[in-house]
C-alpha cells in the first residue's frame, strides 16, 4: 500500500512521485538504477537522476556504497516506505535492489513542519525578490542534494533578498549557502537554507552620503559697467555692478559717480 504523504507530497514532483511508486512495486531484489530505469521509461536517464536524488533527499531512498566478497564496490538501495524509519541490516534489500516495509498507516499523510524564518529585506522590490529567487534555483547546480519545491523557494527568498540588499553579489550568496554543508543526506533542505540565512546574515552597509555634483564653471565674461572679468552664463553685469544699478534704480535723485 502506498500512502498518501508520497502521492501528495509537497514538495516532490510528479515525475519523483511516479517513480517511488513504481519502485515499491518491484520485488525485492530488482535492479533500480538510472541506466535499467532509462531502459524502462521514455524520460531518460538525466531526469531520472533527478527524480532519484529527490527520493533521497526526502528519505524515500538510501544509498550506501558496500564492498561485495568478490571485492566489487557496488550501492545498496533501500527503498523507504516511511521515510525516517530505518530498517534492521537484516531487512536491507540487495545491492541495487529496493526494500519495502509495510506503513502502520499508510493513509495518514505527514504532517509537515514549518519552515524557520527568514530574514525580511527593507524594501521588497519585484526585482530583488526575482534575483533571489533565480539564486535559490541554481543552489542545485552547485549541490544536488538542495532541490527546493516553489512554496520552499518563495519563504527563503525574502531571506536571499536581505543578502542581496547588503550589497552582496549573487555568487557570494552562493558560496555561503552551500559551503560546508554536511556530507549525509539533507533531509530538509530549506530548514538548513533558513538557518544559514538568519545565522549568516552580514551586516547593513554603513551608510553613504550621495556624492555631492561637480560644481558649475561658467565662462568669463566682461561686464558692461566696469568691464571687469566675471564668470556667468550669459552676458551683462558683474555683481558689484549689478547692485549698485539696483540701488540707483530705487533712488532715482541719487547721483551715482560710476554714471549709473
């Protein structure tokens, strides 16, 4: 019996959802590994990688790698149908081969627990948010094992966001992300990313005054009271002349000896 917590599981997709169902059909023994599968289905083997990874960072498969009598380094598949619950070494399939376990109740799907917070950006932006988002889709080409459904990308990308205001590149979000991360399997992926992104976070800039523009320098000109140099845009007088023009032209009985 198949439950539902791996029919309407949240966060793996269908093509991962198909394949552990197929997997749990087969009898003990049956080779599972991406070339015989490739063999079975249309999809081919890169798809079917990526749908076994997935299986395995959710705990529907284990893989270990065995030393046989004959001396041969091979892996060893087990099959989980309740991912968490570990076998006895007497139960575990044969090497490539898939195990099953019967579910206590395998219609009861798993609760799923809630995601750590995030840091918050100051300002939100579409742009911000879609660069972040874009940095959480390609943690996967750096590590497989960070595969992320749409509803994990959406709550780590506000955290992502609030690097990014920092004024860090993308590439070194990157790097802090999926530098020394644990050698097992990351049974929750985003719980990791969440915690590295509120325990990481780097400081806010200190803050930078906007660079004052260059001031203007304008042409030099010859006044036409004194003809003096002075600089101005356009033609006329200069300012001593200007206001004492401005004097004569108040008190109209005064004489002025400059002859305005």
């Amino acid at each position: 019996m198949i439950g539902n917590h791996l029919t309407q599981h949240p966060d793996l997709t269908l093509l991962a959802i198909g394949l552990a169902c197929h997997i749990q059909s087969l009898p003990t023994g049956a080779p599972i590994d991406t070339k015989t599968l490739a063999t079975r289905f249309p999809e081919g083997p890169t798809r079917i990688a990526a749908a076994l990874r997935e299986l395995e960072t959710h705990g529907y498969l284990r893989r270990t790698r065995e030393r046989t009598q004959a001396g041969r380094i091979v892996t060893r598949t087990v099959s989980c149908n309740q991912p968490g619950r570990h076998r006895d070494a007497s139960e575990a399939a044969t090497a490539g081969a898939p195990a099953h376990r019967a579910s206590t109740d395998p219609q009861k799907p798993r609760r799923r627990a809630v995601l750590p917070a995030v840091p918050k950006p100051a300002y939100a932006s579409p742009a911000l948010l879609q660069a972040a988002t874009e940095v959480l889709a390609g943690l996967r080409r750096t590590d497989p094992r960070l595969i992320l459904s749409a509803t994990d990308a959406e709550h780590l990308a506000p955290g992502v966001a609030a690097w990014l205001e920092r004024d860090l590149t993308p590439s070194a979000v990157r790097t802090a992300l999926t530098t020394n991360l644990p050698n097992e399997p990351l049974i929750r992926p985003a719980a990791l990313l969440a915690h590295r992104l509120t325990a990481q976070l780097p400081p806010t800039p200190p803050f930078r005054a906007p660079a004052r523009p260059p001031a203007v320098r304008h042409p030099l000109q010859n006044c036409d009271g004194c003809d003096q140099a002075f600089r101005s845009p356009t033609p006329g007088l200069c300012r001593a002349c200007s206001t004492r023009y401005a004097q004569a032209e108040s008190n109209p009985g005064h004489e002025d000896p400059e002859g305005f």
